[in-house]
C-alpha cells in the first residue's frame, strides 16, 4: 500500500476516522466518477466548474473547450482542486442525526500540466475510454483543429485527501430496537440508447454502447 | 437495482448546449441533487468538498457538524459557491470531439445565513424531505445535544448560473452517416434497501424507504 501524505490543506478535521490516507483507495474513487467538481480562485472567489475526468497512472485528465475560463486559468499555471464524489447509498439510521450516506470522496490539490502533441491525444483516448469505454475505436481520430480547440490537462496525484463512509448505520444502542435501520444502496443507471433523429434505421448500436451496462464506472 | 424511469429531460428533444437564465431552470436542477460540491478559499487555495444540499424556497441548505472547518468557515460569512450537477446521459456524437454529456449544473455564490432555534429545525426536515422523503416523520425529532453538534446553512439564491445541455449530439453533417450517434440516459439506480445487522426480524421496511423509489431527486 502506497501511503497519501496529509498535508495542512488535505488533512482532514472531521470525523478524522473516515480519512483514507492511502493510493489505491484515491484511485479507486477516481476510476469510479465520470465528472469532478474543479475548483480555482478568481477574484477572491472559488469558483467551481464540473468537468468530465479521468484517471491516468498517478494523475487526474482534465478536458475541456480551449476557450473555457477555468481551464484555461488551470493551463497557465492556476493551482486548481478537483474533487470527486461518489455517492453509494443512503444511510438510514434510528434518528435523523445519526443519518448519513455512503460515499467516497477525494480532493486533489495542485498546478495541472498542460498536454501537448502526443501527450494530448493519448490523454485524450484515455478520457474516451473511461468516459465512453470502447467508443475511441468505432469513430475517426481528432482532427488537427479539433485538437487545437481542446485543452488537456493532468493534475498529479501528489497532494490528496480520501473520504469514506461505507457500511450499516451507526446509531446509539439506547435508541428504540423497534426503528428501522439500513442502508439503501444508490448507483448509477445506464438506460436503453436513444439513437439520434438523423442516424438511418440500418445503422445498429454499437458494440461500445451494447456494452455500457457492464463497463460504466460506478456501476 | 430497480432502474429508474427516462424522464421528459433524459429525452432527446433539443440540439445544444445552452444557459438558461430562468429561476425555475435553477430550482429544477437544485432539487434535482442531493449534494453539492461547496467551495471556500482557504489560505489561497479553493478547497471543493461535498455536502448535502436541499433547497428551500430561494435559499440553498446545506448541513454539517459544526467541528467540519469549511462550514465554520462559511458560518463566520466567508463566501461560498455551491456547484450542483446532474448527469442526465452520456451524448456519442459521431466524432469524439462532439461527443458530450448531458447534464445539468447550477452554481450558486454568496455569504450564507446560519439558522437557528425553530429555523433550524424546520430547516432539517426540509434536509430529511429532501434526503430522505417521509423518514422525519417515523422517526424522534433531534435532541438539544444533536442540534448543537449540527450547523445548518442557507445560502440565498441571489446569484446563480444554471448551464444545461439537453438532447441529441449535434455533430457535422459532413460526418459519415454509416456511424451511429445518440444518447445513453444516466440516472439514480435506487438499489434493494439493506436492513441493518442489529434490527429485529420483526421490524418491517418503513413507508419512507419502500416509497423511495418513486421519490428520490434525479428519478
């Protein structure tokens, strides 16, 4: 196991039990998200923008229109944090206070490199892949102006912090045995494709999309 | 897992991606989430964690134990963005530069207001009816004790954005047509509920949870 290190920004002050201050769990809860919350300072102001990302190796992809505010203050240089939340179930204990819900949850903190050339479109394929498994080799590679019109960016995995709650409700033993108690599991649904009004009737599904159900993550 | 039902906005109906500066567009999206990723600046750094959220009226709530630091911070009358987004499919456009997703996602900032006594209260079970539709009710109301370990927020919604992108992928028609394009609906799964290890085999699933899945937001 590979440890996280805390640090000031990434430590966490409340129920410090739930801190998992180790990799694979960070890069469980990355693979398992289609979209982070991205956060910069603009004006003394966090804004905060969700963005489709990715896992590759020790760093987060980013992707977004080159002409996007955010991204690019994250490209020149912006320290940005992108956290990732996924929701597991809802936790019904025997009061409201105790209630909860099941999630993991990761904040990565740093300055995102900027992908160029080569490094761009395998990042890009990645992003593909995770977001829309199997899809990047049923359609024609980018074109030079769409590239141009594309930024990437990978955030390393260096300063992270890793949230957990998973399991039964934990309520006092002094509350009423005669509650209710449990967990309802919450996911991700994949529904039936709805092919596009302009695509002819012989053109089936493909095998990426067939495929969803199985390969989404989180599900 | 019970899958949920494709609603009208999971439906192809429209072409682009657009804002949409209309209150109800906010409120539809607000009450669609049941967390929001809230952001502060702390030390320089936009520190993004995830809360859970409820709207009421033209405010946004959000709750916590008052030990987490971002929600004190935020009850001293730091600013804070509260960003919601709902992922209502995947779009596979004929290229993967036109492919997207469709999603919905609110940004609200502003100082917001800490409630107490009956405020706070009242505001908690619009948290509980949010979270967990019909549960206040089976269950006591929260002590004095658990108030005080609680911290409830409400975040006007005096400045917001709401950005949408609905419907089919709108790629070029120069594209071949042999390739298929559509959509792939995103919904909550709400899964079987999981009684919990210390409950009686005589206590029965409650209203609230067998109902859920005819009520939970983003269903």
């Amino acid at each position: 196991m590979s440890t996280l290190a805390i640090t000031d920004r990434t430590r966490i002050t409340r129920l410090r039990d739930r801190q998992v201050p180790d990799r694979r769990a960070l890069h469980d809860v990355l693979d398992s998200a289609l979209v982070a919350h991205v956060g910069v300072v603009r004006d003394g102001t966090a804004v905060v923008l969700p963005m489709g990302c990715a896992r590759d190796g020790d760093g987060l992809l980013l992707h977004g229109s080159s002409g996007g505010g955010l991204l690019r203050a994250a490209a020149t240089g912006a320290e940005i944090t992108a956290t990732v939340t996924v929701l597991d179930g809802l936790v019904y204990a025997r009061t409201v206070f105790d209630s909860s819900m099941n999630y993991r949850s990761a904040m990565v903190v740093g300055v995102a490199q900027v992908l160029e050339d080569d490094a761009k479109v395998a990042g890009l394929r990645v992003l593909s892949e995770h977001l829309m498994p199997g899809r990047w080799d049923e359609v024609r590679p980018p074109t030079p102006r769409e590239l141009a019109a594309t930024l990437v960016l990978r955030l390393p995995l260096d300063e992270a912090s890793v949230k957990v709650r998973s399991g039964a409700p934990s309520d006092d033993a002094e509350e009423p045995r005669d509650v209710w108690a449990g967990v309802v599991p919450l996911a991700v649904a994949v529904g039936a494709p709805l092919t596009g009004p302009d695509v002819p009737a012989a053109v089936e599904v493909p095998a990426s999309v067939r495929a969803l159900h199985r390969t989404l993550p989180g599900s």
